[in-house]
C-alpha cells in the first residue's frame, strides 16, 4: 500500500495524489497522440468516435453521475450542438468559433430547461427529459432553412489556421483535434470537482436535505449542472457532426441517449474514468460482435438472421452490471486494486453496499 506523506497544503488539493499518477497520465496521453503512427485509418477512425462518446459521457456523467439526475433525453443536446456548429460555419464563422459557441448555445438552453425541470426527480425527470427530446426533434424539422430539416445538413470541413482537420481528407488531425479537446474537458471537469461548485454538487446527489441544512441552493446547484451537463453534451454533438459528415435529426434518436445512460452506468456512476470505459465498452462491443460474426460464419454458424442481436447483448451487460457491479467497470477495478494493495488483509465482505440515503428521507 502507497503511503503519501504530505508536507504542504499544495500537495493535499494537488490533482494527482503523487508523482506516479501524474506519470501514467503523461504516458498514456503520449500513447494517444502517437496513435495516427500506430494503426492504420479505420482504427485510427474508431478511436476519434471513443473519444466523442467520451465527450459525451462526461457531459451526462455531470448529471447522472455527478448531480443524480436521470436523463433520456441527452440527444436532444447532441443534436443542438452539431446543428448550431454547423449553421454558424456554414453563416461563416470559424470553427474556433463556432465550436465553443454551440457549447454555449447547448448549455444556456438545457439551463433554461433545467429550471422548470429540476424541481422534478426520478422517473418524472427521466419522462420530462424525453418530452424535451421529442420537442428538439420537431423544432429541427420545423427550422429547416437552419438545419435542413427532414433532409438533413452537411457539416462543414474544419479548417484552423489554413490546416485541414476534415474527418475523411486529414483523418490525424481530425483525431488530434478530438483528443484535444476531450483532454482540456477532463482537466476542467477534474479541477470543477475539487472545487465548491463540484462538492455541492455531490452533495446534493447524496441528499438534498443536508445539502439545504448547508446552505446549497438545490435548484440552482441542480440547474447549474444541468446547464454544465448540455453544454459539454453539445460539444460532442458538434464533433460527432464533423465525424459524420451529413445527418439529419434521424442520426439523435431515442437509443443514442440510452447508450449515453450504458455509458455512464457500465463505466461507473460518479467517477470520470467511468465515461472513458464505458465509452470504450460501447464502441468495441458493435466491433467484436461483427468479428465474431465473420468468424462464426468461416465455420457454418450464420448470426446475420437474428434481429437485435446488438441490442440484446447490450442489454445482457447492463443488466449484469446493475445486478452484480452496480459500480461498472471502473468501480470493479477500484475494488481489484484495492484488494491488492492491502492483501492478505482484505475481507469479503469490504465492499458491501451501503444505503446513500439518510433515515430522515426514507418516507419521501
């Protein structure tokens, strides 16, 4: 087990706990720039979509995770960020400002929709989120010469300082520019939780009446990452534009906002690595399940008949995870390194699940 001795109080509010964490990021974000070296363009291709799925989880998991609101409509906000990103290029503004002002757009709309929202929780949030989503649906259809409408629009290409970051003519640079950008996200979002703004935030997801005997504004601290939450969620929606090319409102439906909640659940709830996981989870199974196709097919067994196969073993994992690791996979790694680090003086039952909620909010 690593013992941290802390000598100032510059080391107790330092982002990583010691100089080792702070190398294996260093290391592992040198891998990533590196990739375009490593694999050919169709790899190179699928890890720019993780990253954007990441963007995107990092937005619900500020949310879902972070806040314990449930929300289903999160594709709404996709769907704002890639339209406003791409009508303001298209008006003629650069991408560099474009891009942040979609964001903007994204999280003063789901801010505004937040306030009414937020004074809701459970499944009655879960429900209101969708209402917003059918209502961004129509409004994308309704503003068509803005979006194109049923048609759909095409993103245009990136270009920053007369260099080329187009998803098919420079598809490195496209994937340099993601991992850029999902890089200054996560380090904003680590600091944002270090900070009062981030622990009202978990205090509120742990229970609202302590976090009013405290002095927190819930509504506010609850619409505020709301705000956050879309405005992060739009940034991936505007990406994800660039990486398509050419959508329409057909490309945000309903099950991209499930697999945003597969996610942040698979991953694990409140931690940040959760949405790298899960992210990398719902990429790679869609890959392996058609590797596994192809090879089933060399020896007589043919899986191309059987309707929802993708859906089916999604919802197998979900089900598993919530069942037998409601923590996901960074929790379930949390829980092997730990037991290493204290072995031989782990116990079985170290990890038993505790009640989140105080003896005064049972009966709400």
């Amino acid at each position: 087990m690593r013992v941290v001795f802390k000598t100032s109080y510059d080391r107790d509010i330092d982002l990583h706990e010691h100089g080792q964490s702070r190398a294996k990021i260093a290391v592992l974000l040198a891998i990533m720039v590196a990739l375009p070296f490593l694999v050919g363009d169709y790899y190179l291709a699928e890890a720019a979509n993780t990253l954007i799925w990441a963007l995107a989880g990092m937005g619900l998991m500020v949310a879902v995770g972070h806040t314990g609101q449930v929300s289903l409509g999160h594709a709404a906000f996709l769907a704002i960020g890639a339209y406003a990103d791409s009508a303001l290029m298209n008006a003629g503004l650069p991408f560099l400002v474009s891009f942040p002002v979609a964001g903007l757009i994204t999280g003063l709309f789901g801010a505004i929709i937040a306030v009414p929202a937020v004074r809701m929780s459970g499944i009655y949030l879960a429900i209101a989120t969708l209402a917003v989503f059918v209502i961004v649906e129509e409004m994308v259809i309704l503003l068509e010469p803005i979006t194109g409408g049923v048609g759909g629009i095409m993103a245009p290409s990136v270009t920053i300082l007369g260099i080329s970051f187009d998803r098919y003519a420079a598809l490195p640079n496209f994937y340099w520019l993601c991992l850029a950008v999902v890089a200054v996200v996560t380090w904003g979002y680590a600091n944002l939780m270090r900070s009062p703004t981030g622990r009202s935030f978990l205090a509120v997801r742990d229970s609202e009446v302590s976090a009013r005997a405290l002095g927190i504004n819930v509504t506010r601290t609850r619409a505020l990452a709301f705000g956050l939450s879309s405005g992060v969620t739009g940034l991936a929606g505007a990406l994800m534009g660039h990486y398509i090319g050419f959508f329409n409102y057909e490309l945000f439906s309903i099950f991209i906002s499930i697999n945003l909640l597969l996610v942040v659940t698979i991953g694990g709830l409140g931690f940040i690595q959760g949405a790298f996981l899960g992210a990398i989870l719902i990429t790679a199974v869609p890959q392996l399940i058609s590797i596994l196709r192809d090879n089933l097919v060399g020896i007589g067994i043919d899986l191309s008949g059987i309707p929802g196969l993708d859906t089916m073993i999604f919802s197998l994992i979900l089900i598993g995870f919530i069942i037998y690791e409601p923590t996901g996979l960074y929790g379930r790694w949390l829980k092997i390194r730990t037991w290493f680090e204290i072995f031989p003086l782990a116990r079985k039952d170290m990890f038993r699940r505790q009640k989140s909620y105080l003896k005064t909010e049972r009966m709400k």
